[in-house]
C-alpha cells in the first residue's frame, strides 16, 4: 500500500496520530497528495519542512474566504476559495520547491501557476465567504488507503517541529 502526504493550514484541531477514515477536520490545502520514492520514511516528509520561516518572520498565515465553488475531477466538492495573498502563494511555493527538491510524485493540475487555495466544505462546518483565520502552523498529513493521520506540526514562530 502506498503512502501519500499533503501539507495544510489547519483551521480546526488536527490531534497527532489521530486517523481519519472520511474527510480530515477543517483546513486549507497549502500542497495536495503528493507521494516520495519509496526510500523515504515519515520522519524524513516532516523533515523537508520543519525549518520553513514565514517572511519578514511572521507567527501566522493571515486566511481570507472569498467565494464558494466546486473542485475536484468531477467539479464535486464544495469549497471557499481563499484570497490568494503573496504570502500563501510563497508558502504553496515553498512547499513545491521541497517536494520537487525530493523527486515527490504530485498533479501538475493543482500546483504551481495553477495552485488555487480553499478549503472544502465539511457536512457541519465551512470557511464561509468573508471567514478569517490567523493560522500558526503546516501540518503534513499522511495517507494510507482510506486512512488520514497528522504526521507533523510545524509552529511558524519557532520553527519547531512537534511529531
């Protein structure tokens, strides 16, 4: 079975280890699945991010909703879309060049140029236009088969790692 991992700006608790068999809590998506050679291990996907510094070294990432859409293959899941602000779009780079820097297996469709930030709508909470967040932390979550767990914090004003 293979691994996959995404990394996300928490918007609700995300406990480490807690698997999730539907829809992870509240977030929004900074890099979606992406998957490493098979010669990697867990601790070294936190590894790739545990020392990422905000610029100007900011404590939070400042989340604005904008509007609601569909994304997805089948243009099925509901979302808000995120003010795409330089510092998310730096973030979303600095994430990328990190897992290209690793040989990371990823969808050239939701990276990049085409990076699109939101958050997906859950049957009892949203990210509803005009919704801000301040968000200290990334966390890597990994995936196996039907199963979603938080594999690393990483906290922006220090810079540490809690895994």
């Amino acid at each position: 079975m293979s691994t996959d991992y995404c990394v996300v700006l928490p918007l609700a608790p995300m406990p480490m280890w807690r698997d999730y068999t539907s829809r992870t809590p509240l977030h929004c998506t900074v890099f979606p699945w992406f998957s490493l050679p098979e010669n990697d291990i867990k601790p070294n996907v936190a590894a790739l991010f545990q020392d990422i510094v905000l610029p100007h070294a900011q404590a939070s990432v400042r989340l604005i909703a904008v509007q609601p859409d569909y994304f997805g293959v089948l243009c099925d899941i509901p979302v808000h879309r995120v003010r795409s602000t330089e510092q998310l779009r730096w973030l979303h780079y600095e994430v990328y060049s990190r897992v290209k820097e690793s040989a990371g297996v990823y969808s050239p469709r939701w990276v990049g140029v085409n990076y699109a930030p939101h958050v997906t709508s859950l049957r009892n909470s949203s990210f509803p236009s005009g919704s801000t967040a301040d968000v200290d932390r990334l966390v890597v979550i990994e995936r196996r088969g039907d199963i979603k767990r938080p594999l690393a914090h990483i906290i922006f004003a220090n810079c540490n790692t809690s895994s």
